[in-house]
C-alpha cells in the first residue's frame, strides 16, 4: 500500500522534472535543482544535513550541497524518486510517514506555488487529518520565536496553540494551508488572520515561523 510520504515524493520527483533545474521556488534564493539538492542530500548524507539545524556542521552541509548541486539534474530527480539507500532508517515505513509526509508536502508546494497561476490542490479528509495530526505535535516548536500568541484554527474549530504569548493571533484554515503557514511560506499560505493589527503585521511580515 503506498502511503502518503511516498505519494508527495513522487509528485515532487514529477514536479521537479517537469518544471526543469532553473524555476522558481518560495525557498529564498533557490532553484528547482537546489530545492532536488537539499532533498537528496537530507535523505543521503545525515552527516552534512545536520547543518541545517546545527551551527557547527553549516560548513560540512554548505559543501555537500555544493557536491549535489554540481550533479546532473537528472540524476538528482532519479535519487529523489527511488527513495533514500538501502539501510537509511527512512527505508522503515512509520519513520517515513513521520519523517517525510510534512517535507515533501512542503517541498512540492514550495515548487507548485511559485509557478505563475498556481491553484490550490484538492485534498481529500484523510491526508487533511494526517497533516493536523503533525501540526499538533509540531506547532509549539515552530512557533516558539513567535512575539505574539499564536492559534491555528480548522474550519471545523479545532485548535492548537502554536504560542501562548498575547496579544493573540488566530490563523484559520484548512490543516495543509495552515502548515505552509507554519513554515513560514505566508505569501504563499491560503489563512485568515484574526486578532490585534499590530501583531498581524509583524507576524505576516517577520521570519519569526519555521526551524
């Protein structure tokens, strides 16, 4: 049974072949083959990927993708598409779907949506679920640099707090928008914002979201 990490790999891989190495992406500063780039080399080299969380290791995951960037781009979608090496702990299903869901979802979005003319995606309920289900357990974390209070609201009024600080701003949408918002693509993200002007603004406006 394929699952939805694998489904959003696959899309991406399609995405970025189609679109070629040199289209846009809402990653500031890169291309599709630096987007192709950094997710091989997240899957493929631990040791450098490390960096982007990591001060020390910058320099080690500076040169990795410099190797990767460097490849054929071909070959990059290819590593993409079949997935991390045979002893990867992203070879193991659960550690997939926890791991990878969220980043190709992302990833593929980042790439759809800085296309002229882009469209929202038709979701169905249940990769809308799953999606929540992450944003619940990630939401503290990646809006923990936040200076106001933050609420992310479903249409169906369920919440999670994102930050308990005040003023507070609620951020209502579907779980895929709200996600995009939480990592921080607010041009990008399909939310109303409700709350206090003033924190509405440094929040759409800030690099306080994300990792």
């Amino acid at each position: 049974m394929s699952t939805f990490a694998k489904r959003e790999r696959l899309l991406l891989a399609d995405l970025l072949e189609a679109l070629g190495p040199y289209a846009p992406t809402l990653c500031e500063g890169w291309q599709t083959r630096d987007l192709a780039a950094h997710v091989v080399v997240r899957e493929r080299r631990p040791d450098a990927a490390g960096g982007m969380l990591i001060k020390q290791l910058a320099s080690r995951l500076d040169r990795a993708m410099e190797e990767f960037t460097a490849k054929p781009y071909e070959e990059l979608i290819q590593l993409i598409r079949t997935g991390p090496p045979r002893f990867s702990p992203f070879q193991l299903k659960q550690i997939d779907e926890v791991s990878n869901t969220v980043e190709f979802y992302v990833h593929t979005e980042d790439v759809r949506r800085a296309q002229p003319g882009w469209t929202a995606r038709e979701l169905d309920p249940v990769f809308q679920d799953a999606l929540w289900s992450r944003l619940e357990r990630t939401a503290r974390l990646m809006g923990r640099n936040t200076s106001t209070g933050l609420v992310l609201r479903r249409p169906d009024g369920r919440t999670a707090v994102a930050n308990r600080g005040t003023p507070v701003v609620t951020a209502t949408g579907e779980p895929s928008e709200l996600l995009l918002f939480l990592y921080g693509r607010h041009s990008a993200a399909q939310v109303d914002l409700a709350g206090d002007a003033d924190a509405i603004e440094k929040l759409s406006s800030g690099k306080q979201l994300g990792i």
